[in-house]
C-alpha cells in the first residue's frame, strides 16, 4: 500500500475560486453531463456551430446527394462541428472513429406521402446512450394538425433528456399552408424553449428574425432549408448570425453543393469568425478551385 503524500500548502486564499457561467444563451442551470454535450456541439470559443443535416432520408428516403453515405456524406463529416443523422445511418455508416457531436434524429412516422405531423417518439433514451448521443432532435409542428402530439413528444423526451443528461434540440417544423413570418417563429420558438428545450432550430426569415432570437431564451440553429446559389446560401447564414443564431444547420445547401468541403469550410469562416458573405464566396471559389 503506498505511503500518503504530505498535505498540500499552496491553498491560494488570495485567489478565489472561478465562477465562470456556461457559454450558451440560457443553459448555465443546466447539469454538468448535458453542458457537457452541448460543447460538443457548439464550439466553446466562438459559442456557435455548423452542423450538418443528413437525416432527411427518416421521411422521404435516398435524397438528391444522400443516394450513398459512405460515399457522400463520411469523407466530408469531420469538416462540420456536428452531425444531424439518424440511428440506422450512424450504425451502418458512421465510423465508431467519428469523434465529434452526434445529434440523433428521435421522432419519425409518417413519410412524404402522408400528414407529416403524425409522428411519435421513435428512439429509446437508453438506446441513445448507448450510441454516445451529444442531442436528440425532435420535430415540433405548431398550428399543424398534430400540434398536440408533437408538443407531447418533445415534452416526454426533455424530460427522459433530465433524467439522463440529454439535451433536446427543438425542430420547428411549418407546414405548406403556414406563413413563414416573425410572430408565427417566435410563438413556435417560445413555446419550444418555455417546455424545456435546449436549444432551437428553426428557418431563417428576411423580416424579424432578430426578434426571433431575442424573444427565444435559449440558444437558436438556423435551418438551411431548400438549396440555393452557393452566394445566397452564405448570405443567408451571415444574417441569421448577425441577428443572433447560435449556428446553422444546413444539409442540402452542403451536400448538393458540388464542392461541398469548401462550402462546410466556407459556412464555417462565416459561423465562427464573421466574414461577410462575398468574401466567404471567394473563400469558397478558391477552396473549390483547390480541391478539383
């Protein structure tokens, strides 16, 4: 049994202990386990993050770009912060190697040829533990037909999310028939963050998304939504971060990009260090030129 060592002197009374606060807008209350995963996701440096989005296949199967994850997707993974996929993909696809955050996609159901808000839960907390989870996503469909249930869906899994040190992300879903305007995202963004989520994503809008932002107490993702000229899509980003995102989450606007590392690495100049969009286009055009 080895000899204890002599008690210690240098107590440092003259220093106080730091009582440094959580990086993230409205999580410092939050248990050291789930602050913990939330910087996996978010770069503590900067407090944003680029992630990206391959879970589109949960609804609407082989999308444009997501015909081949292993061909596709896992060569250009490690240039994002985060990862959005389902569990089917990140067993069968995803190296055990990958070592950065993992948001697991935790509702589905329906697919395109139904009413999309009919989902359920579809994972198990402790089947999330097991793959090393860092957030579980969850549809919310506010003024949709199954408003109700998806609420209660987001509801039950924040508070499996407590029990266990998950965070949830809150995916604000619109409906075709929804106007996409400042009052309709703050009253879905609210309501998300009110019944305890996390954090936020949620569609970029031209007119109020900075009260969007400022009206939402916990930290908001921007969605990339539909593809768009390569300019367009960085500008779109820069706003949303100007105006308060914490990050985007953009899939297509990457992946059917046809140099999609120089757009991860362009969308990040943007996310982490501010560069205004037509220079991150020229960032791009010149990674792009370099990677053919």
């Amino acid at each position: 049994m080895p000899e204890p060592d002599k008690e210690g002197k240098q107590f440092h009374q003259d220093i106080p202990m730091s009582k440094e606060g959580f990086f993230l807008k409205g999580c410092n209350s939050l248990d050291w386990g789930m602050k913990n995963r939330l910087a996996r996701i978010f770069n503590p440096r900067s407090g944003r993050t680029v992630m990206l989005a391959v879970d589109h296949g949960y609804f609407q199967g082989p999308t444009t770009g997501l015909e081949r994850i292993d061909l596709n997707i896992v060569p250009i993974a490690p240039y994002a912060d985060t990862l959005m996929l389902t569990r089917g993909i990140l067993r069968s696809t995803l190296p055990p190697s990958y070592n950065k955050g993992i948001v697991l996609r935790a509702s589905g159901g329906p697919s395109i040829l139904k009413e999309l808000s009919d989902e359920y839960l579809a994972l198990d907390m402790e089947d999330a533990l097991r793959l090393n989870a860092s957030a579980l996503a969850v549809q919310v469909f506010i003024g949709g037909e199954y408003e109700t249930r998806s609420v209660n869906n987001m509801t039950r899994l924040v508070d499996m999310g407590m029990r266990y040190g998950m965070p949830v992300l809150a995916v604000t879903a619109v409906g075709k028939d929804m106007n996409r305007d400042a009052r309709y995202f703050r009253l879905a963004c609210r309501m998300c963050a009110e019944l305890g989520a996390a954090y936020v994503k949620t569609y970029y809008i031209p007119r109020g998304f900075d009260t969007v932002t400022a009206s939402c107490p916990v930290p908001i993702v921007m969605a990339g939504g539909k593809k768009i000229p390569e300019l367009d899509a960085l500008t779109m980003a820069y706003n949303a971060i100007q105006e308060g995102a914490s990050g985007v989450d953009m899939g297509r606007n990457i992946f059917q990009s046809a140099t999609p590392v120089a757009m991860l690495k362009a969308v990040g100049k943007v996310v982490h260090e501010d560069m205004p969009p037509r220079e991150a286009y020229e960032f791009f055009r010149e990674t792009a030129n370099q990677e053919r």
